[in-house]
C-alpha cells in the first residue's frame, strides 16, 4: 500500500470513496441526502490543498485510492474532519496507516492536541478513534441539508 500526499487529480476518487463509505455507514440518512452532501463536502474547494494548514492523505492499493484522510492544523489544535476506507477495505490497516502518517505531520505542527469529529452514533469510528487513545471531550451538532445530527468529538493529546 501506498500512502501519499494528496493531489488535485485525486478528488474523483476521494469523493467516490467518501460516497461509498456514506452510503455503508451511515443509514440514518437518506441516499440523496448523502449524495448532495458528499457533491459538496468533498472537492477541492473544501479541502483547499494549497493552503498550509491543510493536510491531506491517500491511500492506494494496487493503484486504486481506497482511503483518504483531511485534516487541518491551526495554532494548538488539529482537527481531523475527514478519515474513511472504502467498505471494501476496512479492516485491512489502511486506516491505522493513513493515521500514523496524519500524526507523524501534525506532530510536526505547533499542535498539542488533535481532535477528530463524526457523527455520534458511528461506534465504528468511536472504536477506530478510542482505540487509538482518543477520548470523547465533547458534542455538538452538524447540519446536514437542514436537519442536525449528534456530533462526537474525540480528543488526544500530543505534547
């Protein structure tokens, strides 16, 4: 496997992703609610690679993109917004190899903690993030074509 910076050629294939893992992951929304909302979460424009606070990773097999990852690192804190393995991947490392490579980077920034945001009833990103020493801090809520839906925070320091 291949992890790697992120380029402007890959964004057809990090939003193929994230609409796959959507679709798989998140039945409390509806298909065209998830549509609309990957059409517009992910694309360059949302995740600007030029800027340097901006950190994005992919990750490839076999020369397909199946995982990516979006952070960004701003004074003390980074925030992780983005981190999915395509359904057909997870459980393979890819995910635990796009994090090791995220925090080896952020760990070079001025951050002393890293934050990493999903919804909060995905108990597989808990697991995923839980696993990793994160910790729940907090909750919020992230509007999602009009409507709210729960928001976890999870928490690592870095220092």
């Amino acid at each position: 496997m291949n992890v790697r910076s992120a380029t402007a050629e890959d964004f057809e294939a990090i939003t193929a992703v994230a609409r796959a893992t959507w679709h798989d992951t998140y039945d409390e929304l509806e298909a065209d609610v998830i549509d609309r909302t990957v059409d517009t979460w992910y694309t360059d424009d949302s995740m600007p690679l030029e800027a340097s606070s901006t950190v994005v990773f992919v990750a490839e097999r076999a020369g397909d993109l199946v995982g990516f990852t979006h952070a960004v690192a701003q004074g003390e804190t980074a925030d992780i917004l983005r981190m999915y393995v395509h359904p057909d991947h997870q459980g393979e490392g890819i995910g635990s190899e796009l994090h090791e490579r995220l925090m080896a980077t952020l760990e070079t920034t001025d951050a002393e903690r890293v934050r990493a945001f999903d919804f909060a009833f995905n108990d597989t990103s808990r697991t995923f993030y839980e696993g990793l020493g994160f910790q729940r801090t907090d909750e919020g809520t992230v509007e999602i074509d009009g409507e709210y839906y729960p928001e976890a925070v999870y928490t690592l320091e870095i220092d």
